[in-house]
C-alpha cells in the first residue's frame, strides 16, 4: 500500500511523500481527512499495456466541494498492477481496479471515503512472428508439425499466442489450426503463421518421391 499527502490532493503528480512520518506530520492530514466527503480521480480510468506505466491523480473534496489537503493511500493487486509514487505500471493482463482511500485518525468511528480506478491491461502489440520448424524434403503423404512464436517490440514473447495457419496451394501441401502440415503434390509452397495482423511464413518443398 502506498501513502502520500498533498496540499491540494493530487495524487500521483503533485504530491508530498512521507515515508517515515512521524506523529506530528500526521496528525493534520489525519485529521483533514475527516473533513473528505467524496474522492476524484484524474483520469476516471487507465487503460495500459503489459510494461506501460502512466501517472494520474485523485483527490478529496469536503461538503463544499473544496479541496482538503487529506493522506490518500492506494492500493491494487501486486501481481497485476506496480503503484509507485511515480505512477502505475501494468504487469498483468485482464481488468482490474486501485482502490484509493482516506487515511483517518486512529479511533474514528467512521468509515474511509474510497474510490475505485478501473484498470485494463492489455499486451503490447505484436511486432513480429517467427515460424519454427524444417518444411523441406517433404514427400507425399508425410506429415510435420511447425510452430510459432510471436514477440514485441521489446523482444518478449506473447505466451499462449494462438497463430491463423494458412498455405499459399494446397494442392502442394495443406496445414491445420494447429500447425500441422501435410504435403500432397510435388512444388513448393509458403506456409503462414498470423498473429494480430503480423504474418511470419515458412517454406516448405514437396518431392515427388522414390
């Protein structure tokens, strides 16, 4: 969970961070907290990539619609999203939320005002996809199952990347959903693997045979 105070709430931009604060630090902020009837965030919601970080801000407001100079803490899940008082960062794919709260003062009998911040994280794009296998000397009949690989800009790999297979003629040699490749006539023909949009091939060489 991460902590900070701002004089004016922003969050994640303009803020003070207190790693060590001590009583009379914090008795303030606490105590402004009280006064928080809703909190703000800038922007509503973050939509990142695995590996993107972005900043944005959230704020408390009093019944008057004024600013109060609260400590706000956040917190998200560890695996899927990295919240640092520079920002947040994306390590996980699917949909996920920071839950921002006020921080009062020990004994209060009331409950923290909160705020969720809708986080989707999707992959980076695909920048390229490799075909992994020999397709040469094939006779007809024969068999031989490819592979790909899908990477990003950064050289990652997408786990789990399912590939569209497809021959160029498959009078020379078909291929299956997953990868499959089965040879049928003499010539030569150019097996695809694509993944969102980016194409890698492969080519294979069919004999006529003994």
């Amino acid at each position: 969970m991460t902590r900070f105070s701002a004089r004016t709430c922003l969050w994640m931009i303009c803020v003070l961070v207190l790693p060590h604060p001590g009583a009379a630090q914090l008795e303030g902020p606490l105590q402004a907290g009280l006064e928080v009837t809703a909190l703000f965030a800038e922007p509503e919601r973050l939509h990142l990539r695995v590996g993107e970080s972005a900043t944005f801000r959230v704020w408390g407001v009093d019944g008057n619609g004024e600013p109060v100079a609260a400590i706000i803490q956040a917190s998200a899940p560890r695996d899927a999203l990295e919240i640092s008082p520079e920002g947040v960062t994306g390590r996980a794919v699917g949909e996920h939320r920071i839950t921002a709260s006020v921080t009062l003062p020990p004994g209060s009998d009331r409950e923290p005002v909160t705020l969720e911040i809708p986080v989707v994280v999707e992959w980076p794009s695909v920048a390229e996809v490799e075909v992994v296998g020999e397709c040469a000397g094939l006779l007809p009949g024969e068999r031989i199952e490819l592979s790909a690989v899908a990477r990003h800009l950064d050289g990652t790999e997408r786990p789990r990347a399912g590939f569209a297979w497809t021959a160029f003629d498959d009078s020379i040699a078909s291929v299956d959903s997953t990868g499959v490749v089965s040879a049928h006539g003499r010539g030569v023909v150019t097996i695809h693997a694509e993944k969102d949009g980016v194409r890698g091939s492969v080519t294979c060489e069919v004999d006529r045979g003994p």
